[in-house]
C-alpha cells in the first residue's frame, strides 16, 4: 500500500480532469483526510468519469465528507466503492445523503465496513430515495436482523411505488387510446366535440410526487444471516432480480420462506445461496426461472 499525501492528491485531482478519464482505481492507497479532501475536489469538474473504486484506503470522517460533498454534483459518476474502509456510523450517513441527490450513481458497495446499527436508517432512506441506485452492496457488516428488516421495508416501499406508477401510466395510456378511439367514432358519426367541463377521460391526477426506478440487487453475502433474518427479506427480495446470500447461516428452516419469495417473484432471476447449511429442499421446477447458485 502507498500512502497519497496532499500534493500526490493534487496531481491526482488534475488526472481526473482530464476529458479523457473514465474510471478511478485507488485501492489501497492510503489517504488521509486532506488527500482525500483535495481528491474530491476535483470529481465535480471530472466530466466523464463513472467509476470511483476507493477500497481500503483508510478513509475518514472528514474526507468522507469532502468526498460526499463532491458526489452530490458529479455529472455521470455511476459506481461508488468503499469497500473496506471501516466506515463510522456518521460518514456512512455523509456517504447516504449525498447519494440521495447524486444523479447518475446505480452501484454503491459498502462492504467489509464494519456499518452499524446506527448508520442502517441512512441506508435505508437512501435506498428509498437515491434517483438511480441499482444495487448496493453490503457484505461482511454482520448485519442483525433489525437492520435487516429496516433494508427490507425500504426496498418495499420503493419498488411498490415503482410497480403502482408503472400500472398507473398503463391505465392512463389504455385511458387515452380509448379516449382517441371514441373520439375518431364520434367525428365519424357527426356527434359534437365535448368541451372542457365534459365528461372527457383524463389520466390520472399527477400527485406531485416523484417516482423513482426499481431497486435491482443486494449483496448481503458473509452477514451470518439466519433463517429469522432470511424472513426480515423476504417481502424485499420477491420485488428484486438478484440477491446474494453467499456464506450466511440459513439452514433448512429458511427453506420455506425462500420457496415463498421466489415462487411469487415475477422479477428474482438470480440468488446465490453457496455456502450455507441448507440442504436441497428447495423445489427446483417450481422456480426454475431463476438462477439458483449453491456452490
């Protein structure tokens, strides 16, 4: 590992600059709090760069807010990496509420950070509300099955609200096309236009509220997740396509409410259930649809 002190950070800010810079790969390199202050600094100008990989580099509460800070307004950043970082509880809440207004950021990996209980309602509000998170992922944080159940409701309610707003721009579509329909046979039957206190069909009244995309994808693997905290989940993961839960501790009392989720998902085509105590009592044809991985 190399440490990055202040100027090496400086040199690095003007790289990411750079039109041509795409991805940033710092894993394990050192960086203090005024590195990685002056790191940030320059991800806000960096016009193209999409990929921010800072695993292990020891980052702390006052760098992680400068980064924060810098992640609220990158233009096209869309992978955030912190993978073993031993994050505090209070720059993994910097880290959740900039990512709330990031624009494009879709993968966010936390893993091996040692987040705690404390910090899992600002992940949970910002799975609810980042505008394009995708997936993010939270391996090795032994997250006990409160945290579980707080991801789970979070992912719930986001992806309930996206189905209803997906079902409710159907119904207005098939509205309107009805609408044009019998307006074609009113004109071709000569019957007068209705004007705008008629009965006319309208779409649905816009509540002012944003809708945001579906929530894809959680690595939970190496959490020690038991069959109680596998339960915590289940609502969340029929409404996903991709769940790991490599290297837990489910054994056959996660069976039934795995079968559950995955036989009334009409989404999950991958989870990865390798290394745990589970014996094959999970009925294949009856999901057969997803990718089930055992290792």
């Amino acid at each position: 590992a190399t440490e990055v002190d202040g100027p090496a950070a400086e040199k690095l800010a003007e790289a990411v600059r750079a039109p041509n810079i795409h991805s940033v790969d710092l894993i394990c390199n050192k960086m203090g709090d005024e590195a990685l202050t002056a790191f940030a600094a320059a991800i806000g100008d960096a016009a193209k760069l999409r990929n921010l990989i800072l695993r292990g580099t020891g980052a702390k509460d006052v760098g992680i807010k400068a980064l924060a800070e810098a992640i609220k307004t990158a233009p096209c950043i869309e992978l955030v990496d912190l993978h073993l970082n031993q994050l505090s509880e209070t720059s993994v809440h910097y880290l959740a509420e900039a990512l709330i207004q990031a624009p494009k950021v879709k993968h966010v990996d936390l893993s091996y950070n040692g987040v705690t209980a404390g910090a899992l309602g600002s992940l949970g509000k910002m799975i609810r509300q980042a505008p394009a998170l995708e997936f993010v992922s939270l391996s090795g944080n032994n997250i006990a099955e409160p945290g579980l159940e707080v991801l789970g409701k979070a992912i719930v309610e986001r992806n309930t609200r996206a189905q209803e707003a997906v079902e409710k721009a159907r119904a207005a579509a098939a509205a309107a096309q009805g609408g044009a329909q019998r307006a074609e046979v009113d004109e071709k039957e000569g019957k007068p236009e209705e004007n705008d206190e008629g009965s006319a069909v309208v779409g649905p009244a816009d509540d002012g509220e944003k809708v945001l995309p579906p929530f894809h994808g959680i690595d939970l693997s190496d959490n020690k997740i038991t069959d109680a905290g596998l339960r915590k989940l289940a609502g969340a993961m029929k409404l996903m396509r991709t769940v790991d839960l490599c290297d837990n501790n489910m054994d056959d009392r996660a069976a039934e409410a795995l079968v559950q989720a995955l036989c009334s998902s009409t989404s999950m085509r991958s989870i990865n259930l390798s290394q745990n105590p589970l014996k094959n009592r999970i009925p294949f044809d009856e999901v057969k649809r997803c990718r089930i991985e055992w290792g």
